[in-house]
C-alpha cells in the first residue's frame, strides 16, 4: 500500500511491527477522528443514514434477516461509525444504543439525528472495556465495526458475551481472512497471493513521528471460531456473501473483478446458550 496522507495526523508509512491492545487503541482512534469526514463523503451514499448494509457486498439486513425479529428488542452496535444500521433497527421497534471509539465518527451520528429525526444514542467507548453492565441486551452486532482493529480480539467477544443476556445473539462481519493473502488492490494485482495466510502480523501504519497511526488485525477463521467458542457463543452460522451479479460498485479492495474469484467478507452468526 503506498503512503497515504491523513489530514490532521501527516502523511503515514507501513511498518512491520507488533501492535498491542494500547496502540491500536491510540492508532484506530486517531485515525477515525481524523478520516471521519473524507470517509463519509466517500461512502456516506452507499451507507445511507437509516439504512443497514452488512458488507460492501451490499447485503442488506433487510434481505438477511440475520439478526431476526428485533421489535422491542434492546440491541447493542459496536463501532457504530454514524449509526445508520442502528437507525434503521429503531425503525422496526427495536431499542438500540450503539458506541465507537471515534469522537469523529459519533459527530456523524450525530448530524444523521439531525437529518432524520431519528435519534440514537451513542457512547464513546472501546469494545474491550465496554461501560454497560452484565446481561444488558437482547441483540450485538457490528457491520465492520470494531472488530478487526482490536488487537485482543478474544477480550472484546468476552466482554460481548458478558453484556448479553442468556440466549443473547451476537453477529458481525469482517473482511474475510483469506483476503490478508493478496495486495489491497481491486484490480488484477489483487489476484496474486503475496504473504501467508497463516502470518498474522498486523498491518500498522506509522506517522512522521514513528507513532502508530492505523492497526489492523489478522486473524484465521479457525482463530475466529476459537475466539467465538472460548467466549461462550454456538456459531449458528458463518456466511461468505457472493457477489451480487450485476453489482458494479467498489469499496478499497473490494470489487467486482474479485467478488467473482473469492470471498471478501466473513459474517459470524452466534448465540449465547440460555
């Protein structure tokens, strides 16, 4: 990936080191204030602001029915962005507070309130160390939220599990472990596998000062379904959206040419025994 400039963090560079739970806290957090507003003026169409699309595959809950019938519910969104999934679920009855760690983001959020009249509440707050107490809801989910910039990924689904209520559902999406194989490139250079899939080195960018800037986590689906298992969760189901045929729009990596070859988002369905 080449150097990327960032408004109020300066141009970044990768760099291949280690990154703990403290730097992508400090990373991820001044990344998204920073990107907040280039990020929604990329893809606050596609997003909408009452609106809940799972993946840039555009798989929307409206057709998935992934978190089943949540009328009445008390729904928890992690690394909320500007809320629009959790805005659509207050339209169908549901109870819905919704967090993130960017001040940035939860500005947007804010400013869709306005232009809806749909108001959520929003909490700033990191999904390891979550500010609500045990068995608080009925529903969590993140539509690529926080989970693959944490970098102690097995913390963040405990403290899920511990917020959830007996017989609780739990599902999110992410890019598809596979895709850590291949440059992040939406065209034919993104065909060729370039580094194991078993590395799981994070990506991490640095700032002028050497100071992590962006961390984002790797991990394996046999990771994945260990961490979900030692938290306590049943995987009901683990969905690997096709491309919908017909479907042009492009997200990053994201993109036709590769939707077709092989999957680019992982959604882990989960329930928490009663």
């Amino acid at each position: 990936m080449q150097d990327r400039p960032v408004t109020s963090l300066g141009p970044t560079r990768p760099r291949r080191r280690d990154a703990d739970q403290d730097d992508s806290r400090f990373a991820n957090r001044r990344w998204w204030d920073a990107d907040a507003d280039d990020y929604h003026a990329e893809h606050g169409t596609f997003l909408g602001d009452a609106d809940f699309v799972w993946c840039p595959e555009n798989l929307h809950e409206a057709e998935a029915g992934l978190l089943g019938d949540v009328a009445g519910a008390t729904v928890l969104e992690v690394g909320c962005g500007s809320a629009p999934c959790s805005r659509w679920l207050v339209g169908l009855g549901a109870r819905v507070v919704a967090f993130d760690l960017s001040a940035g983001m939860l500005r947007h959020s804010h400013d869709a309130d306005r232009r809806t009249g749909v108001t959520v509440p929003v909490v700033q707050a990191d999904v390891c160390l979550l500010p609500f107490l045990d068995n608080s809801f009925d529903i969590a989910f993140s539509a690529f939220g926080g989970i693959p910039f944490v970098a102690d990924s097995a913390g963040a689904l405990r403290e899920v599990a511990r917020v959830l209520r007996p017989g609780g559902r739990w599902v999110f999406s992410a890019t598809h472990p596979m895709r850590w194989m291949f440059p992040d490139d939406p065209g034919p250079a993104g065909l060729t596998v370039i580094q194991s899939y078993f590395d799981r080195s994070p990506y991490l960018e640095v700032d002028a000062d050497d100071r992590p800037a962006y961390v984002e986590h790797h991990r394996t689906l046999g990771d994945r379904i260990r961490e979900i298992v030692d938290a306590g969760f049943v995987l009901d189901a683990l969905i690997e959206p096709e491309w919908p045929e017909g479907f042009e729009g492009t997200w990053g990596q994201w993109s036709p040419e590769r939707g077709e070859m092989f999957p680019g988002t992982a959604i882990y369905c989960c329930t928490l025994p009663g």
